[in-house]
C-alpha cells in the first residue's frame, strides 16, 4: 500500500493537479474581478442603474436577478476561457499525436488461432512422411 501511494506521488499527478488547482483558483478570481468591474456595472445599468439595479421587489421580498444574470455571465466566460485554452489545445496535439501513430496491431481471437491450428494440422497430415 505504501508502495502503491509512492509510486501515485513520484508519477506527478499530485504536482499537476496542485498546479491546475492553483491556476483553477486564480483564474476564478480574474474572472470574478473582471465581473465585478464590467459586467455587474452593466447588468446595474440595464436593469435600472443605481444602487437597486438589477433587482425587484414584490410584497416586501427583493429579488436580485442582477446576480444571476451576473453568475450565467461568470460560468460562461469560465467555460469559453476553459474550453479555447485548454481543450482545443489538448485536443489537437491528442490529434497530432495519433496522426504519428502506426496502427496498434489487434491480437487474433481464440476461433482465428484454433482455425490456424486446425488448418496447419490438416496440411501436415497430407504431407507424405518421411
């Protein structure tokens, strides 16, 4: 088991997944940042402008669909960002990688390597012996 955790270490899955987490982290915070200062200004603006921008009230309750419409804006520019720097660029490499590959031969199946044995058989004993 201990063996087992070593080798989990030392293959650096730890260190990438510490530094995705890192980045992961202060990517959110320039996402939120830049939220914070040009999206919720402009949700404020269209929703009314002004400290109650964005929001509504019925019977006494607020209702700030400002802020969701802020975490949609969030979540979709999180996931372009996401999506254009790392999933393209991983999937073209994943794609030129496998344009250098040969073809991963296939191994025959049981009935293919008995169908060879049994013809290989059959051969031999038409063969005049010696």
């Amino acid at each position: 088991m201990i063996k087992g955790f070593r080798d989990f270490i030392v293959r650096g899955n730890v260190v990438e997944l510490a530094v995705a987490v890192a980045v992961g982290t202060a990517f959110a915070a320039l996402v939120e940042q830049f939220g914070n200062s040009f999206i919720k200004p402009l949700v404020a603006l269209i929703g009314g402008g002004g400290v109650d921008g964005g929001t509504f009230t019925v019977d006494g309750q607020t209702f700030n669909w400002g802020a969701f419409v802020n975490a949609v804006i969030f979540f979709l520019l999180t996931a372009a960002v996401i999506y254009v720097v790392v999933v393209v660029p991983l999937n073209a490499f994943e794609e030129r990688r496998k344009r250098g590959q040969a073809p991963v031969d296939v191994p025959p199946t049981r009935e293919e390597l008995l169908t060879e044995i049994r013809d290989l058989l059959r051969n031999q004993q038409r063969l005049p012996r010696s």
